[in-house]
C-alpha cells in the first residue's frame, strides 16, 4: 500500500488504546510493499473501538546472516521495554501478542505530521532527538533511517523500526550522528543509570533476547557510561544505513 491517506486514533486515553491493542481482534487493511519483512498496516477492534497499529508477524520474516538468532519482532518489543523502563516515550506502545498471520509485533501507529521535513527536522538537532541518539547507542540500532523516526502533530519524536537492534557486536548504523563525541550530561548520565539497573529488572527480557545479546546490552551501557559522551563513527561498519531514507 503506497497511499494511506489520513488515519487518527481514537478519542480515548492511551489506557484505552492499550487496552484494545492487547485484546482487540487485528483486521489487516494492507501491506507496506516497500519493507523488506511482512509490515501490516491494521486495526486492533475491541468493544467497537478501532485503533490503528503495525502488524509484523514473525512468518513475514526474512532470514538474516548477522541476527541468526530469535526474531525481529522480539526486538522490537524489547526497545519498548527498555525505553518504558527508563521514562521515555520515544517508542510506540509494542507488545508481542496473536494475529491473523500468527505471533508478531503489533505497535501502535503513529500520524505523522506530512507538513514537516524529517531530514530538515534531524539537521536542526532538536534535544529530543538527542535522547532518541543515545537510546539508539544503548540498543546498538543497526539501521536508524529519516523514515525511522516519526514526528507528530504536537512535535513529539518517536522511533520506530528496531527489529535490527540489541547485536552482541557493535553495530551502530545511523544518521543521527549530530552529537558525536559530544560529552553526557548529568540527565544523560542518569539515564544511562537506569537503563544499566533496568537490564535486569526487565523481567520479559530474557524471552526477548538471546542472553548474548543482554550481556552485550549491558556491557554496551557500561561503556558509555566509563566514556562519557557520545560514540563516534565506526570504522569497521558502515556509519550510515543504506539508502538513508
């Protein structure tokens, strides 16, 4: 599907939003043809309450050489974990749950505003978008595309697309590189902290990923917080993803 045209969520809070994504019957309307795994565009239906959300069930999954282990939809739900976890909302509500296509993600959609430009918005370097650059550190996003990041009506950031993310290697591929080698500040710190903490308080953490990959995750945060300041380009991988949109 090329052309969705306008799609709101409902008037009712995001308790309720919630609560039909996790209950509500997944009706799928169509398919984004572009995406390389099965990504749906749905409606999670419960007690006549339509909210529109992401469908990616693991079936529509391709193979992938370097993340040979679990699945992308796992990975997804554990960004949200994480991000929750620590007092962000960068990360669309995202559970793991049944649907027409067998078990996937289902993550709740997002409208964007079309009247702003992502690439023009991401060189601005907005504070939020800061945050979403170490988050993404943290995580080991291996392909932050413009397309991965989503702006609102009301200006808020969110990320989305973190099947690819949590390698044991590190693997950071981004554009968002605005704040390289740029130094924590004591929020950022703090925020490094929590997540450190909330590795193992994550209690569904261990049925989302491979325990290679949690001890990579919390190496990986113990490294920035020992460095101090935000990761550099690699030479070793290629710091962009490709193509970047």
């Amino acid at each position: 599907m090329s052309e969705l045209g306008e799609i709101t969520l409902p008037d009712i809070s995001q308790e309720q939003i919630e609560e039909v994504i996790r209950l509500g019957e997944i009706i799928v309307e169509g398919r984004f043809v572009d995406a390389s795994n099965a990504t749906l565009f749905a409606y999670a239906r419960h007690q006549e309450i339509n909210v529109p959300v992401i469908y990616k069930p693991i079936a529509g999954e391709r193979p992938l050489w370097d993340f040979p282990d679990g699945n992308l939809a796992s990975r997804e739900v554990a960004a949200y974990l994480l991000a929750k976890k620590i007092g962000l909302s960068l990360v669309p509500y995202t559970i793991l749950r049944d649907g027409p296509f067998g078990v996937g993600s289902v993550q709740q959609w997002v409208a964007v505003d079309d009247q702003v430009d992502v690439v023009d918005f991401v060189q601005s370097s907005p504070p939020t978008l800061r945050t979403l650059t170490l988050f993404d550190a943290m995580i080991n996003n291996t392909d932050r595309k413009f397309g991965h990041i989503l702006i609102d009506s009301s200006g808020s950031v969110y990320g989305c697309d973190h099947g690819v993310c949590f390698h044991a290697d590190n693997k950071l591929r981004t554009v968002l590189w605005n704040w390289s080698g740029d130094t924590f500040t004591p929020s950022e710190r703090e925020l490094l902290d929590s997540a450190l903490l909330a590795c193992d308080e994550i209690g569904d953490l261990p049925a989302l990923l491979t325990g290679e990959e949690i001890l990579a995750l919390k190496q990986r945060i113990s490294t920035l917080i020992e460095n101090g300041k935000f990761p550099e380009p690699s030479l070793d991988w290629p710091a962009v993803p490709f193509p970047p949109y």
